[in-house]
C-alpha cells in the first residue's frame, strides 16, 4: 500500500520479511505514524528497507508491478479477450480456457507447465483431440483453435515430448443439400401438420400465421447421395435459431446448439442414398407476439404480456446451408 504515515513497529516487521526475502511493494512512507514513534529510528528503518538493501523490496503502486519485477510469470498468458482457470489434480493439470468473442481464431496459449503432454477436451461434445505445441522458456505454449464464444480444456497429463505439431486440417465440401424440405410442424403450437419449403428460409419470412409466428419443434425431412468417404464426415448445418438434433437414416447423430452448427455424422453415414431429419427448437416470443394480432385465438396462456403486437420477431427454423463435409 502507499501510505504516507507508518508506525517503527510496522517498519521493522517489513524489515524482518524483507530479510527473510518476502517481495515488498509500495511507497516509502514519509512520516512516523504516531508522536511515540523514535523519528531517528523511523528514518532509519525506511532507508534500510528502501535504501537498496533489499532487492525484493520495490516501490510499487500495483501487485502487477510487484510480480514483474519478482520475475514472476503468469499461470497461464493469455490476451486480454481470454479467461481461464487452473485446477491441479493428483495425476494431472487442468486448465479451462474461455474466449468470448464472435471470431473463429487460433490462439497460443503459454502455460506455466512443462514435460506433461497436453491435450484439448471439448465440453459440448465430449471429444479429446491431440493438440500442438512446443516448450519455450520453460512453458508449455499450445495452439488453441477455437470458434465463437468458445470454451475449452487444455488438459496435462502424462510424459510429454519437447514439441508436437499436428498437420493442418482441411475440410472438402462433398454436396449440398438443397430444397425441397418437407417440415413437419409441433402439434397444438397453431402451424398446419407440415409444409414444404422449397428453400431453407426463416419462419418469420411465411406470409401463413402458423408458420409466420410459430415457436416449438419442427423436423425438417430430406435425402441426399453421399459419394464414398475415408475421413469424419460433419453435416454443417449453417445457421439454427436455435438447438437442432440430427439424425441420418433414424441414427441419432447429435445436437447443435452454438456455431459452428455440425455434428459428426461418421457413423450413420452410408454410400449412396441416405436419409436425413433435423429437428429444430426454437424460442417462444414469435408464438407470443403472434398471440397478440388483432383477431388471433390465443396459441398459449401467460399470466402477463410481455411483447406486443408490433414487436419484432425473431428469425426461427433452419437457416441453413446444409452441406455435407469431409475432414482431411
């Protein structure tokens, strides 16, 4: 802290604990805290203690300065749109790396780990991937590719080499799946049993009020001809408001419910002619400002009103493009 007034017996404690080579920031106090307090001795302590006897002690306005000069490097060094926490278990340590940001970006990560191999653990999926990286300085950097609003864990554990890169991944779009979709709508939500979409389009862009103001699930149905594939197979479903489930030929494939919208259709995929089912979920206010048009019997009951009639709905359904893509 930086206080102009200090008592000798508050001095000569950070006397003792500079000696015992505790690093100290702040100020050099001015004046003797109390009128009982030896000014002789007051002076003295502070030149001893500020005077350049002590290399620990620096005068610092800031706990960052402090650990700089101690030569103190962070646990893990991060750029200012990144958030983590550490948790160091038995056999392993554990970091949890969170970028809240809307950009796809690659990030170097140094942590302040070294000869345990570190590995990349993704939440939302379960999927642990090898990661790439190389030791400087006595850390462990590691490459971190990441999508929007993304989080990770950056796992150590077991013996690690020096280094590792991992060659760079490609993904090759095989087809496109096209319209026209067949929609089947959630029943008692005020949307007819099914549509057609000749294209992939927002609910919200119908000129029919059943599917204009629709909110609940809705699974859209399709095939496509898949050519014969060697690596993992996502199907990218473009844009979702706002959770879709994918199933090719009746295999439940997952969900996707933040971008990138894909899920590894590998194992449900087959040579040839294939199946496809996206049901999509997405959230209430269009069904509710629906319910407020002139003349509309209501779809849902609330115990309060809280949009209008001149709201702005929101976009809903599969925006798409669909594709299907190969990993490399």
């Amino acid at each position: 802290r930086n206080v102009d007034y200090m008592s000798v017996p508050v001095l000569r404690q950070i006397a003792a604990l500079a000696g015992a080579g505790v690093w100290i920031g702040g100020a050099k106090p001015k004046h003797p805290a109390s009128l009982s307090d030896d000014p002789a001795e007051f002076a003295r302590l502070v030149a001893e203690i500020w005077g350049g006897k002590y290399r620990n002690v620096v005068e610092a306005s800031s706990l960052d300065e402090v650990i700089k000069a101690a030569g103190i490097l962070p646990d893990a060094a991060i750029s200012d749109d990144l958030r983590f926490l550490h948790r160091t278990l038995p056999s392993a340590e554990v970091y949890w790396v969170n970028k809240p940001s809307n950009e796809y970006a690659t990030v170097s990560v140094s942590f302040r780990v070294t000869g345990l191999k570190p590995q990349v653990w993704h939440p939302d999926t379960g999927v642990i991937e090898e990661a790439s990286y190389h030791v400087r300085d006595g850390r462990t950097v590691v490459d971190l590719p990441m999508v929007p609003d993304d989080a990770v864990f950056v796992v150590f554990a077991g013996l690690g080499a020096g280094a590792q890169t991992l060659p760079v991944k490609t993904e090759q779009t095989l087809l496109t799946v096209s319209g026209p979709w067949e929609v089947r709508f959630q029943e008692r939500r005020g949307a007819p049993a099914s549509a057609t979409f000749d294209k992939l389009q927002s609910y919200t862009e119908f000129a029919e009020p059943g599917i204009k103001y629709f909110s609940g699930v809705a699974s859209y149905h399709n095939s496509f001809t898949a050519p014969k594939v060697s690596g993992p197979v996502f199907l990218n479903l473009g844009n979702v408001q706002n959770l879709a489930e994918v199933y090719v030929n009746g295999t439940y494939c997952g969900t996707a419910w933040k971008e990138p919208y894909r899920v590894d259709v590998s194992g449900a995929l087959r040579e040839g002619e294939n199946r496809l089912e996206i049901r999509v979920a997405n959230t209430w206010p269009n069904r509710l400002i629906g319910d407020q048009q002139p003349g509309v019997t209501p779809v849902t009951y609330t115990d309060s009103r809280p949009y209008r009639a001149s709201d702005a709905l929101r976009a809903g359904g599969l925006l798409g493009p669909v594709s299907l893509r190969e990993l490399k």
